[in-house]
C-alpha cells in the first residue's frame, strides 16, 4: 500500500516535469529562442553593465531630482495603502465569515476582493490611462485597486483566524454586532492587520516604478527619462536609490512588526 502510494507520488511528479518540459521547449520553437545564444550573451551582458551602468560624478548633479520624485512615489504608495486598508477593513468585515450580517454579503465581499486582486497593477495601469491620462492619479487608483484587493482579502483571513473565539464569547454576553466589532475583532486582529500594510506599502513602492513608467510620473518616468536618453549613468543612480528606499522602508517595517507582534 505504501509502495503504491510513493509510486503514484512520483509519478504525479514526473508528469509535471514532463509537462513544463514540453511547455518550455513548445515557447522556445514558437519564438525560434536561441538557447545557446541566450546564454552566451549573459557575460557580455555582464561585461556592460559593470562599464557602463554605474553613477558617475556627472550623474550625482541629478540626484537631487531623482531623491524628490523618489518620495513622491513613495507618498503615493503608502497613501493609495492607508486609504485602501480603510475600504479593505470595511469590506472584510462584511466578509468574514465570523463577522459577516448575510452570507449573501459576504459572497459578493469576497467576490469583489478577488476580482481587484487578481487584476495586475499594470493592467489596472493601463485601464485607468483611457480615464485620467498619464497623471500621478492613475497610479493612485491603480496601486489603491491592487491593495483594495489584496488587503481585503488578507484582513477576511485574520479576522477568521484571530477572532472567532472572542466573538463567540461576546455574543454568548448578548453584546450588540457594533461591540462585538470593535471590542474584539478590530482589537484582537489590530496588529496582524498593520503587519499585513506594511507589507502592502513595500509593495507598492515596487510597483510604483512600473507604474511610473506608463503614466509618466513618479521615480519610474526619471528612470525612463534617463535611460531612453541613453544616459545610463544616472539611469543607474536612479536604480541605487530605488533599492535603497526599498530596503531601507523594509528594514523599518520589520522593526515595527518585531515590536507590535
């Protein structure tokens, strides 16, 4: 039986990997990749990058610029977070499973989360520029639809896991569905709730480059800026100051989890 068992597992295995396998080789004849070309080019790829993606003395004249498109992007990231957390707690509520008035209600919550949240923030992007044009609010409504989505559902998950059984304990006392909600579930999943937006925030501001990019505002369009212009050099310092930013809000983020978790 347990032979049977291991045999149907590597089995099972074994189709998967002779699937992607087929998959691979099928996109790589449709596009007439060159393999061996592909990875002969990483050194020389290598090569120019470390010759000519670097900051140079030139290119620190820019930074000034690119340090204050860079907050502007990191404002419209926790911005379009915070508001979305807001609408996110809201619609979660209403969908949890524990908190829910109607089932009904809690169907179409959860529709809705899934809906925005499977949607790319590009796509979004993209929808959005028909509307309000290359602006930095196409890249608010954008990163807001994203978190809207994703937060949701993430607060509808923790609500379920952190506060059935003070809920239940509250409704055994007769306490009204407005006290159960704010003396149990909001307090009770409060901080896994702050920890999932923080990492939203960290999030969008990756997204934020992208983004940037297509509506033209934002880190992402200096970076474009620069890059298109063949000036390669502040290109670069753009990326370091990208990563920095990231690691820095990383590193601060994890700092505020560590204390309220």
């Amino acid at each position: 039986m347990q032979v049977n068992f291991f045999f149907k597992k590597r089995l099972r295995a074994l189709l998967v990997f002779a699937f992607l396998v087929s998959v691979t080789y099928g996109g790589i004849m449709i596009t007439e990749y060159d393999v061996i070309k592909g990875f002969s080019s990483i050194p020389m790829a290598i090569s120019w990058g470390v010759t000519n993606f670097f900051p140079t003395t030139d290119s620190f004249e820019h930074l000034p610029k690119i340090l204050i498109s860079l907050w502007e992007t990191i404002l419209l990231s926790i911005g379009s977070a915070t508001l979305a957390s807001l609408f996110a707690l809201f619609f979660a509520i209403l969908g949890s499973n524990t908190t829910t008035i109607n089932p009904f209600f809690a169907t179409i919550c959860r529709f809705i989360a899934t809906l925005f949240r499977n949607i790319d923030v590009a796509v979004w992007s993209m929808i959005l520029l028909f509307s309000f044009g290359q602006s930095a609010l196409t890249g608010y409504f954008a990163l807001f639809f994203v978190s809207f989505g994703f937060l949701t559902r993430a607060f509808i998950e923790t609500i379920d896991e952190v506060s059935n059984s003070g809920v239940e304990a509250l409704r055994a006392t007769g306490a009204s569905y407005i006290s159960i909600v704010i003396h149990s579930v909001i307090p009770s999943s409060a901080s896994q709730m702050l920890s999932w937006l923080l990492f939203m925030i960290e999030t969008n501001i990756r997204s934020a480059t992208l983004i940037g990019i297509l509506t033209g505002t934002g880190i992402g369009f200096v970076f474009d800026l620069y890059y298109k212009s063949v000036d390669y050099n502040t290109a670069s310092l753009v990326v370091i100051a990208i990563v920095i930013a990231i690691l820095a809000l990383e590193a601060a983020s994890n700092y505020v989890r560590r204390v309220i978790i």
